[in-house]
C-alpha cells in the first residue's frame, strides 16, 4: 500500500504545515495560519505562496479561535460523519485576527438559532471539521 504525505514548505527553513498538523490542531481547538511576510496577509490553507501578492515569503503561526459568523445554510441532510448532528449549521466565521474559516455549529435547526454575527468559538473536538459554539 502506498501512503501520500502532503508537505508544503515556506521559505523559511523549519517553517511547513503536513495535512496531519491540520487536523490535530483543529482536534486541539487550534487555528493554525499562514502570514504573509510581504502584505501581512493571513491564510489558512495550506500554501506554498500568498493567495494576495503571490509572495513565497511565508510563516506559520497561531490564530485565536473566536469570531463572528459571517454566513451560515442549516444542513437538514448530512453526509455520514455528521448523521448524528443534524441539523447543524454549517458556517463562514471571520476570527479576531481577520481570517476566514468554515466550520460547523451543532443542532443549529433554525434562524432563530443562529444570527448573522453571532460571536462564536472553536471548540476542542474529536469530531470531523472545525467545530464551533455560540458565546
């Protein structure tokens, strides 16, 4: 059997992110992000330049885990991992440090559950995705 390791490498030297780094830190409530040394752009993806000014000139760093949500769609239907969950909202959150991540609120079943700039939190979970609550 053949595995496939994804490593994306920045330019400095010890500075990359595997696909497997992602997922323990969003099982840890962590938010890990790309800065762009040129433009101070922030991303989450992972990436070898910036999506902004192109730049390779990229470092790793440690985004907080609150934010609002900026737009959500109630799932009524789910795909298997989340058969349990629903319904549930799936989210657009802009964190404090001005990026944008998706993510998902648990038994979220109508718009009277959840409003456009809800303060919202990442939470520790041993769940699939970014997991958020409502503060």
């Amino acid at each position: 059997m053949q595995r496939e390791v994804v490593a994306l490498f920045t330019s400095s030297e010890n500075n990359f992110l595997l696909s497997g780094d992602i997922q323990k830190s969003v099982s840890e409530g962590k938010v890990r992000a790309y800065r762009c040394r040129n433009c101070d752009h922030k991303q989450v993806d992972i990436q070898v330049f910036c999506s902004r000014c192109y730049s390779g000139n990229l470092e790793l760093m440690d985004v907080k885990g609150a934010g609002k949500v900026l737009t959500y769609t109630i799932q009524q239907v789910a795909p298997e991992q989340f058969m349990n969950d629903v319904p549930y909202a799936w989210v657009i959150v802009e964190l404090e440090d001005a990026v944008r991540i998706t993510g998902w609120i648990p038994f979220i079943a109508s718009k009277n559950d959840l409003k456009i700039g809800q303060r919202v939190r990442l939470v520790k979970s041993y769940r699939t995705g970014r997991v958020f609550e409502k503060v």
